[in-house]
C-alpha cells in the first residue's frame, strides 16, 4: 500500500476512534477533534477528508472551511457562508432522492460568535433529522493571528456534542490548542519510508556489484538508446543523481529550501553533462520547486521555464505542462496577472493527456481573469471547464477540481446580478457529482 493510503487509512482509524471509542476507553474532555497535518501533507488530507465523506457507512456529511484565518469576524463570517451554501448543495442532493432537509432560518446581518453557536446548533439539529448528524471542519488556508484563532475555538468547542454535530479543527503553529482539545487525530505521510524505498529500489547510492553491471558492447548501447530515444547514464552517474535527487527531496521535507536547491542545482547539471534531458527537465522542475520554497521567484522562474523547453525539446509534453504549471504558480504570486493566464493556457494545451491538470489549469486561468477584472472572460472559462469536466467519465471527473470551478462560477454569476443562472450552476455541478458516486458506489 502506498504511503498516502496508509496515511489515509491510519487518519480515518483515529478519526473513528475519537468519535465512537471502543468499550473501556470513552474519552473525556471536550467532543471536538483536533487535526495535525503539515502543510506538505495539507492537499491530501483535504481530499481524505472527502473520501471519508463519501464512505458507503458514513452518515456525517461534512462541511470544510477552508477560508484563510485573518481575523476573528471575518473568520466566522466565512464558516456561516460556507454551513449555509454546504446545507443548500446537501438540500438540493437529498431532494432528488425524494428527501426533505428543512432549510436553516435565514441569517440577518453581520453574524457574530454568539450567533454562529446557535447556527451550527441547529444545522446539526437539522442534518440528525434525515442524516446522523453534521461534521464541521475548520480548516484555515492560513492563520495570521494564533491566538485569536485558539480564543475563537475555545468558544466554538462547547456545540459539539459528537452526535449531530462533531467539530474537527486544524491545529496550527503557536495556536496552543492541544491543551484544549487534546483529542487528536494525526495525518502524515511518511516520507522516510518513502525515500528508504526508493534508496532500496535503487541500492542506496552504492555501485552494483562487479556481477551486476551491465555488459553492453558500445554498438548495444547505441542501439540501446536510439530506442529509447535518451541516454543511459554511466553507473557512476546514475547513482551519484539519484542521491543528490534524494537528499534534495529530503532537504525540501526537513524545510532546509536553499540547500535543496544546492542540491537540486547539481543534479540539473549533472544530467546536463551525462547528456539526459528528459531528466535534466524533471531536475529544474524539481529545482523551480525548491527556489519557490526559498523564497527565490526570480530564480524559480527561470528554472521552470528551463524545464519547459527542455521538456519540450524531448517530446514530453506533459512534463512541460508540469513545468508550465510552476512557472504560472509563481507569475501568480508576483501578481502577473496576464502572464499567469497565458501560463495556465498553456498548461491545458500541453497537459491533454491528465484531464485534473487540464481541469485545475482551466479553473485558475478564470481565476486569473477574475482578479484581472474580466468577469466575462472568467465566466466563459469556467463554463469551459465545466463542459469539459462533462465530457469525462465519472471515475476520471472525481480527481478533478470540477465542483470548486462551478463554486467559483456560481459566486462570479451572484456577484454580477444573474442569480438564475447561478442556481442552474450549483444544480449542474449537483448532477455532475451525484454520477460521480454512483460510479464510485
């Protein structure tokens, strides 16, 4: 089993744990879990969490807030925005199988503290009349404000009573909410494991025995590398880049950014030299990575651009659309709006063969006509994406971003006064993702 699904398994074990104890071991303290996950390990505990939503037994539907935490009101006003819209899409899905949530009372005003308690209360009640109950996970992109965030969990806690509503809440750096809630359900990827596989797989780094080395007469190894239409590295090489490939990523895990780009650096050039572009490619993506990490955009660019054409210049196209895709990541972060559109273009032309990547590069490229304040250009690139994410089979539109396209699509229509049309979107995205469960079931 892989390390993600062991992580995986291992969360969901814990996570159960907590909620319904075995005999013998009831838990005390407060009835909300807390989550620790790192930030590299962020992406696929966000997608467990909807693996474990869509388990034939699990009657918990889940709502995960995910709004970055700047600021108490903001915060609460996200998490009451997210209950509401959550509760309407769950609405819409129980009533084409001919079952009736009640809608919540509508909200007034700015909601508060005091009223978002009441709310989550009776959206739990709500849920537990048709359902077992509701799972609410507070799920911050971000937090700038530590202790601002563990004084607002402190006063959520209280509402979850483990039935009709279970509160999961992410801890974060400087937060101090194990005192809390010292209830805890971990999910981490082991990467060690990983990369001791991977130094067995490949002997450590140490050259093969005398028995072991190949015996290809230069002729051989010509016509060896025509067919494969790339270089074979010496042994010599081949072991010294898998090392330096080896301790960059393990650099990168440990947050040691620059000396994973020292390391990553030497690995580019040492395919360069070993004449192996494919890999020369896979190195200054890998390396692009690192100098985002250390904080390097000028330096991150170029090296996915480098990646790009060198990618390209091999014939492997959906390398380059990785390597597209950092070099829009960072256009992006600098705020190139125009240039970061045109990048995840070309992301979606070079990525046909992963349709999630074609998918995820659509999304952002509405995303960056959004900012750019091209409503209708974003409009008609989401609507894009959502047909494309129509023209999929089920098994394959379940590992893409479809449903965050059509929530972005129907907020981009509310905003611009077509709340019709926003309706129609959110009901689309209903049907797209109620045949992805019957595939799945």
């Amino acid at each position: 089993m892989d390390p993600i699904t062991l992580a995986a398994h291992r969360f969901r074990r814990e996570w159960q744990a907590f909620w319904s104890p075995p005999p013998g071991h009831e838990r005390s303290g407060p009835n909300a879990l807390r989550v620790r996950t790192g930030p590299a390990d962020r992406r696929d505990w966000l997608k467990t969490l909807r693996w474990m939503e869509w388990q034939p037994d699990n009657r918990h539907p889940f709502v995960v807030v995910e709004a970055p935490f700047t600021g108490e009101a903001a915060y609460v006003e996200a998490i009451a925005e997210r209950l509401d819209r959550d509760l309407a899409t769950l609405r819409e899905g129980l009533a084409e199988d001919g079952v009736v949530l009640p809608p919540l009372a509508p909200s007034t005003g700015p909601i508060d503290v005091g009223a978002l308690r009441r709310r989550l209360v009776e959206a739990g009640r709500t849920a537990a009349g048709v359902l077992a109950g509701l799972v609410v996970v507070l799920a911050p992109a971000r937090v700038d404000h530590a202790a601002a965030y563990r004084d607002l969990i402190a006063r959520l806690v209280a509402v979850s009573n483990g039935t009709t509503l279970r509160l999961a809440v992410l801890d974060v750096p400087g937060s101090d909410i194990d005192a809390l809630l010292p209830g805890s359900a971990r999910f981490e990827i082991d990467q060690a494991a990983l990369l001791d596989s991977l130094k067995q797989i490949g002997g450590g780094g140490a050259p093969p025995s005398a028995e072991r080395q190949p015996k290809l007469a230069p002729q051989q190894k010509d016509a060896v590398e025509r067919a494969l239409g790339r270089k074979i590295a010496s042994e010599d090489a081949g072991a010294s880049l898998r090392r330096l490939l080896l301790d960059g990523g393990k650099a990168m895990q440990d947050g040691a950014f620059k000396l994973a780009v020292r390391k990553l650096r030497a690995a580019r050039m040492l395919c360069h030299l070993s004449g192996l572009g494919q890999e020369e490619a896979a190195a200054s993506i890998a390396l692009g990575s690192a100098a985002t990490a250390a904080g390097d955009p000028r330096a991150a660019l170029a090296a996915f651009r480098q990646g790009k054409a060198l990618a390209l210049a091999a014939g492997h196209r959906l390398l380059g659309a990785h390597a597209a895709l950092g070099e829009a990541g960072v256009l992006l972060a600098a705020k190139r709006l125009a240039e970061a559109r045109e990048a995840y273009a070309e992301v979606a032309r070079l990525g046909e063969e992963a349709p999630a990547l074609v998918l995820e590069a659509m999304r952002m490229h509405g995303e960056c006509s959004r900012l750019e304040g091209q409503p209708a250009l974003a409009k008609r690139t989401w609507e894009d994406a959502l047909a494309f994410a129509e023209s999929l089979d089920p098994g394959v539109r379940r590992t893409t971003s479809y449903a965050a396209v059509g929530v972005a699509l129907a907020e981009l229509l509310r905003k611009v006064g077509r709340p019709v049309e926003a309706l129609a979107t959110e009901q689309r995205v209903l049907r797209l993702g109620t045949t992805v469960k019957e595939a799945s079931a």
